[in-house]
C-alpha cells in the first residue's frame, strides 16, 4: 500500500486498527467490518498531524514474522519467569545494561522500548539520545552481551528491516 492514497494517511496504520477492532469485537458481520473501516480511516486522518516523520513500511512480510516472534517470545519468558519465580531468589541477578542502539529514528527505538517492555522479565527503563543507548533493567542477567546480542539479532535488525526511516 502506498502512503500516496488519499485521504488515507497511513494505510498500513488503518489496516492495522481494522483488524484490532475486529479481534476485540470478535465478529465478522457488515456492521463490524464498516465501523472498523471507519475507525482505521478517522482516527490516522484525525491525528495525521501528529506524525511529522511517519515510518514507512518496507518489508511487512518481516514485520508478520517479527510479531509473531514477539509473541513467542512473550510466551516463552512467562514460563522461565514462573521458574525464576518459583526458584530461589538468590540465584536471581537483576541488573541495568547499557544497549547501544544502531537504530536512529524515534518511531522504531519505541517501538523497540516497547517491545522489551512487553517482555516479562525486562524493561526498558530510559532512552539517552546523545550516547544512543537504551537502558534495560532485566530481572535475571546470567551474561549482559549475551542479553544485548539477542535484543539486537532478535528485534533490533527486523524493526531496521521493516521500517524505511530505521536506516542510518
């Protein structure tokens, strides 16, 4: 889809908010699918002055396999979160690491605090622009490049991927 449609400011964006709408209304009926329509239409026409720098998607077949790793992910942490949990907390060692960011653009080093965030077991806990480094407070840290290299191979590189505006 071309951002070039008009009066259709960020197309994947309505997309988007149409399938969520029909997720969180479970029905596939003409009423639903016309108020979804409606809202991915209104809401990114009414706030498309909020986005001065809009990301443009590139690949979205990466970005499907991004999100479904997100969400694996986000299972398989509950489970080894439970474990630690459960254990001994002294074997537990949280720790804050420095993440050097590769990417630049604001969209997509959001997007990527989030997608930690969204990770039981870390959060993404300040954003220092001037070093572009990302600080993640993470519940158990066996070895913190292991943790920065897996963030990076993991989210970093396909978000880089996705969006046109993460290039530097």
């Amino acid at each position: 889809m071309s951002q070039r449609i008009t009066g259709l400011p960020q197309p994947w964006l309505s997309l988007f908010m149409l399938l969520i709408w029909l997720l969180l209304v479970n029905d596939l009926s003409f009423a639903s699918l016309l108020m979804g329509a409606l809202l991915g239409w209104l809401i990114p026409l009414a706030t498309h002055r909020f986005w001065p720098d809009p990301p443009r998607l590139r690949h979205p077949y990466v970005l499907l396999r991004f999100v479904l790793r997100v969400l694996g992910d986000i299972v398989q942490a509950n489970f080894q979160m439970a474990r630690l949990i459960l254990g001994r907390s002294s074997d537990l060692q949280p720790a804050f690491i420095e993440y050097p960011l590769d990417v630049r653009h604001d969209f997509t080093i959001s997007l990527l605090a989030s997608t930690i965030s969204l990770t039981p077991g870390t959060v993404s806990a300040d954003i220092d622009r001037e070093r572009h480094l990302l600080l993640i407070h993470a519940f158990n840290v066996v070895d913190e490049q292991a943790l920065i290299d897996t963030i990076k191979i993991r989210y970093e590189r396909p978000l880089q991927e996705v969006f046109e505006c993460s290039i530097t």
